[in-house]
C-alpha cells in the first residue's frame, strides 16, 4: 500500500497541528492579498476610466480652440478679400 500525501490530522506532538494552522493563515493571507489586488486593478480601471474622459475632453476642447482660430482666419481673408474688391470697384 502506498503512503498518503496528506497530513496525518492526529498527531502526538502536536506538529500536525501547527502544520494545518501555518496552511490555514497562508490560506487567509493569500485571500487577502487577492482581494487588496482585486482593489487596486479596479482603483486602477477607474482611475484609466477619468483621465480617457480628461483627454477628450482636452482633444475636444483643443479641436474647438483650433476650429474656432481657423474660422477667424476665413473671415478676416474674406473682409480682405471684399475689401480689396471694393477698392478695385470705386476707382
């Protein structure tokens, strides 16, 4: 018969004991320390979440800035432009 890999649960010393106790606080620690990681990835994913909203917002607002620049520059060239056929039309 082959031995069993388990720990034996009755033991004179003690030692199986203390063997279970040592495993079961492992056990708690690696939980806990899943549930502190499963936290911060969705600190992390909330954090990601605002600053894509911050950058477009900015893009957009940039892309406003620009367009609105752009359509100052057509109108100043369109009053250059009527202006200066209205002075080729009164000589």
């Amino acid at each position: 018969m082959a031995k069993s890999a388990s720990i034996p649960l009755a033991s004179e010393d003690g030692r199986a004991r203390t063997v279970l106790q040592s495993v079961l606080w492992r056990l708690a620690r690696l939980e806990r320390q899943v549930r502190w990681l499963s936290q911060l990835v969705r600190d992390h994913a909330e954090d990601e979440d605002r600053l894509v909203q911050i950058v477009a917002e900015d893009r957009d607002a940039l892309r406003r800035e620009l367009l609105r620049k752009h359509e100052a520059k057509l109108r100043a060239r369109k009053r250059a432009h009527a202006a200066s056929s209205k002075v080729g039309l009164t000589n």
